[in-house]
C-alpha cells in the first residue's frame, strides 16, 4: 500500500513539473501515434492515427497510411489505441466567478447594477481550486456567463481555457445576455418589449449614422452632432445588429421562443437559445431559423410552468430536426467536470455519439468563434487523451494538452484524499 502510495505520489509529482515547465517557455512539437482520433470534422474517426502539434497549433492530422516514415518530434506519445478528442468546452458556468455559492465574499457573478455593458471576466480567478477539478472531466476551455441585475440585459459573457495561467481569458465581452421570460413580479412582455424597443432605436440610430457619412455637405455644428462617439451601451447594441456578437437569450417557453426568431430576422440577430424548455414545440421553426440552443441533457423535469415539456430525450429530438445543440450542465462553478456525463445521458435518450461529442466542442466553438473544438490543422492544441470511450463513467483522462502545453490532472480533491488516507504521527482523527 505504501508502495503504491508513493508511485503516485510521484506521478502527480513528475505531471505536475511537467505541466509548469511548458507553460513558462516554449510549446515543444509532440506527435501523438496510434490513436484514435475523433476529429470532429470531415476526417471523422481515425484509427491508428497521428496528430502532431507544435507552439500550441495543430500541423498535421494523418490517417494510418499517411503517417510518413521519418515522424518527428521533441516528445513521441504512443497512444496505444485510446481515444483522443478535442477538449470539452463548457458552458453557461461561472467558473472563475465564484469559488464558494455560500460564502458571499467568493461570489462576483452577478451585480445589482449590471447592464449590457457588465464585463465580469475582469474578476475571472485563474487560480480558482475549482479549475482543475474541471479538468479532470476533459474540460480546456469555459464560456463563462455571468447573472445580472434588474435590467433584461444581464451582461455579457467570456471564454477562457482551463490553463491556470493569469492569461487565461480568451475572449472578453464576446456575447450579449438576455434573460426573458416569466417574472415574479411583473410582466414577461414588458421584457420582450424593452428588447425588442432597443433594438428598434439602436437601428434607426445605426441608420441616422450612415446617411451623415454619405451626406456630401454639412455644416461643423451638424457634422460635431451627427458624428458624436456612441455611449458603451449603443456599441454594444451596435455590434449585436452587425452581427459581431451573438445574442444569449435565456428563454423556455414556445411563445417567447417564437417572438425572439421574430426579432431575429427583423435584425439578423446572430441568436442562441438558453435553456429553451419549450424547444421541442417549434423545433422546425427553430432549424430553418439556423438558431443555436443550449441546453441541459438532464433536465428532466419541470422547474416552473414555462418549463413542462422538459426531458432527457430533448437533446436527440433537437439535434435530429437539424438544430445545432450545445450540452450545458448545471452546476455554476462546481462538477462542471460531470459535462461529459450529462452528455453520455443524452446519448443513453437518443443521441447519437459523434453528435454528442459536437455538442460539447465544435459546436460551442462556431457559435462563438473560437479556434477550437475540433482536431484539424490549425485549431489550437487543446486536446484529451481518454482511457476508454469518454462518456463512459469509468472512463479517465490519462492526458491534457492545453494550447500545446501538458496539463497537471492533481486537484485540491486528490491532495486531501491523498492527506486523509496517508499514514501519519497525527490522531486517527486526521487520517481516517
């Protein structure tokens, strides 16, 4: 036992060096042989595959018969035939925002006073305990959503890898969150018509823009009123109506669903459901709309009447209607590791494997623009190497890569397991 104990111990020891040394200085090239290779991409699965990448990018992807004879690299990992997949990319989280529910002190995902303009990730903790526990359940990167106040416009969301690293924050300020629907006090239209009534202003004012700059003569007191700076929160509006960022729109039921794809193609909004109980209702709407929805995979029973039809078959009857499904596991900022479990239920309620790895990878990388998501030449080098089929409970991860560089898999929960069942000079009550 002691034996054991100490190989580990090692192990974690040795892992955790490693992870340091190539995240303070440059990236080596690894090639990584005899996978197999869940791309993700056109390539689908490949087996007894090589994926090689260097200074955090992918360079190369070979098929068994492409591997070329004189393969190089600084570090050679056989695979020995496990499964290797892009890193999961959660979503809907406050991961780095709040590190204890409980403890007050510890919470900054949400204010009072937040608008459209709230940038939490200027809070983001890096160096959050929480962080390599979600590393544990393949987890690279995180679309961190914060809550926010009164307003209909909570905020807006980042994305950060799972690196540690105090740069660590990918995107800041890379979507406008809404959050719609039934109120304790109050009326859902008033929530539906104040989006819809700012977007109509931030469309005229867009308008108003443009015909002063095609207007050929004007006078200095015109042309100083007309070319005024837009406040933060018109900007904003501004790069939600060009499409520059996608709006999150937390909704369940059909007829709130229904009155945003409206507003959708009124403003060729790029929009993504959240949560979207109801989804099912509409679904064939939804897909010709070409709408993301992010949803839950567990939700199986109602949490209010706006969501009655929620299921654990509705990630499957989504996907099959041709809709863009991202999985997003409660939780806030804890056992966001569990994301491929909730991901393996789905698939136990219908959906299909390879739809499922999408589900919480590609497809969260296209809806917001990430260079992840998939293993191709290119992408970053966020990657997983399982111990078997990820979905499965028993399953591990026996390495990380996050842009290029080895993660450490040792968490605060292995460092107390490892203090509790350890031999030592202090009362038992210490040790058992």
């Amino acid at each position: 036992m002691k034996n054991t104990q100490l190989i580990t111990s090692l192990r974690y020891a040795l892992f955790g060096a490693l992870a340091v040394t190539t995240s303070q200085v440059h990236a080596e090239s690894v090639a990584i042989t005899n996978a197999t290779v869940y791309t993700v991409a056109e390539q689908g699965i490949l087996s007894q595959a090589t994926v090689v990448f260097d200074d955090g990018i992918i360079t190369a992807v070979y098929s068994k018969d492409d591997v070329p004879e004189s393969l190089s690299a600084d570090t050679m990992i056989d695979a020995k035939g496990r499964i290797l997949t892009p890193g999961f990319i959660a979503s809907g989280n406050l991961l780095g925002l709040v590190e204890v529910g409980a403890v007050s002190a510890t919470r900054d995902g949400s204010d009072k006073k937040a608008d459209i303009t709230f940038d939490a990730s200027l809070a983001f903790n890096p160096k959050s305990t929480l962080i390599p526990y979600a590393r544990k359940g393949g987890i690279t990167s995180s679309l961190v959503m914060p809550h926010g106040g009164e307003n209909v416009f909570t905020g807006q969301s980042f994305t950060v890898n799972l690196s540690g690293e105090f740069d660590s924050v990918i995107a800041q300020q890379n979507a406008v969150i809404v959050e719609l629907g039934s109120k304790r006090k109050g009326s859902r239209a008033m929530s539906l018509q104040t989006l819809s009534n700012k977007l109509e202003d931030a469309q005229k004012a867009l308008a108003k823009i443009e015909k002063a700059k095609t207007k050929k003569k004007k006078s200095k007191n015109t042309e100083d009123k007309e070319a005024k700076t837009p406040s933060r929160s018109e900007q904003v509006m501004y790069a939600l109506l060009s499409g520059e960022k996608p709006l999150l729109a937390y909704v369940d039921r059909a007829t709130d669903i229904l009155a945003l794809l409206k507003l959708k193609e009124q403003y060729q909004l790029d929009l993504v459901l959240v949560g979207a109980s109801d989804a099912v209702l509409v679904s064939d709407e939804i897909a010709k709309a070409n709408v993301t929805v992010m949803m839950s995979a567990i939700d199986n029973l109602p949490s209010s009447f706006d969501s009655l039809h929620n299921s654990l078959n509705n990630v499957a009857k989504l996907t099959k209607a041709g809709i863009k499904v991202i999985i997003s596991n409660s939780g806030e900022s804890y056992n966001i590791n569990q994301l491929r479990f909730d991901a393996g239920i789905a698939i136990a309620n219908g959906l299909a494997p390879t739809s499922a790895l999408a589900a919480v990878t590609a497809n969260v990388a296209d809806s917001f623009h990430l260079n992840a998501g998939r293993i191709v030449v290119g992408k970053n080098a966020d990657l997983v190497l399982w111990s078997s089929d990820p979905f499965e409970i028993s399953t591990k991860v026996d390495f990380m890569w996050i842009n290029g560089n080895a993660m450490s898999l040792r968490s605060r929960q292995d460092v107390l397991r490892q203090r509790y069942t350890t031999d030592s000079s202090m009362p038992r009550g210490y040790t058992k």
